[in-house]
C-alpha cells in the first residue's frame, strides 16, 4: 500500500475543514469508484465529502461523459476540467502537422501523447472543419463544448502569454447551439 488510504484523507480533510483551514476539498485524476469510496468514507466518518473532481476532460479525451457523469450528478461532485485544449492541440497550432517553434509539442515530442495519435488528430481535423463551418476557432468550440456540459463546473487552461490567456478567455465565453 503507497500512501494513506481514503478513510485516512477523508478524515484528515474533515480536519481541515473543521480547523477553518479549508471550506470544500476536492479529488484529482479520480474515478468513478474512487469519487463514490471517499464521499462513502466521509459520510461514514461524519465528515464533509469532497465536491469536486479535478480530471482531465476535453473533445479528444470525452471519458468524463460516460465514466464519471453519472456518478458526478447522483453524489453531487462538480467536475474541474483540466486539458480543456488538449495540450494545446485543440488551439489549431498543429493542425496539418504543423509544429510551431517553442510550443510544447515541438518542444516535447511525448507531452501528452494521447492527442497526438492518428486517430486523435482526425478527430481534431473534423474539429477544426466544424468549427470552421460554424465560423468560430477551434479553441472556441473546444471550450464552447465542455461549457455546455452541465458537470463541468470550470476549466482549467494554461497560457504562456497574456495573449493566449485573453484568448483562452474569449473562447470560453462561447455558446454553443
């Protein structure tokens, strides 16, 4: 066994919690048993459950929607969604094998090599052709998605410049039909 076990966090959460250290506590990478074993150990040990999970979760990596939704809504976790762009391959930058000086993936061949498999890139491909039909970049309707998922309670994007977090800002402010 590496680590404390769920019995052990929850109780150490409750602790925070009843110190005034923390209001909410959340889990990160869980899943859907995971979300249902600590909200079970809290109850049990009379302490608040957690109310939200960090996970992955974007057009590319959609597990969320049929892994954990259901758990989300009937133990009342919100989902704190983080990739939303897919490393960045979402953004468009990429597209049509494109490798843009200093950006991750032509930095880092491996950064999260799931959204640069074949099948991940024709995905994005088709992507990138619907949002272009629908007048709106490709981050927009990668955003516009997971904000149109009502589990998701908040993306969490990265930016290497103000430019692209202004961006990140104006795509997440998409509405989708």
């Amino acid at each position: 066994r590496e680590g404390p076990g769920i019995a052990e966090q929850a109780e150490a959460m409750g602790a925070l919690v009843r110190a005034g250290k923390i209001r909410h506590w959340g889990l990160s990478n869980e899943t859907a048993w995971g979300i249902c074993a600590f909200r079970q150990a809290a109850k049990a040990l009379g302490v608040p459950p957690p109310v939200t999970v960090q996970n992955g979760f974007n057009l590319v990596a959609r597990g969320a929607e049929y892994e954990l939704a259901e758990t989300l809504y009937r133990e009342q976790v919100s989902l704190l969604a983080y990739s939303p762009l897919g490393g960045g391959m979402l953004t468009g930058k990429y597209l049509e094998g494109a490798r843009p000086p200093g950006a991750r993936f032509t930095e880092y061949s491996n950064f999260t090599a799931r959204f640069g498999t074949p099948l991940a890139r024709e995905a994005i491909d088709a992507y990138a052709a619907l949002a272009r039909e629908r007048g709106v970049s490709l981050a927009s309707l990668a955003l516009g998605y997971l904000r149109s998922r009502w589990f998701v309670a908040a993306m969490i994007v990265g930016a290497t410049s103000v430019d692209q977090l202004e961006a990140n800002v104006a795509a997440a402010r998409t509405e989708l039909d």
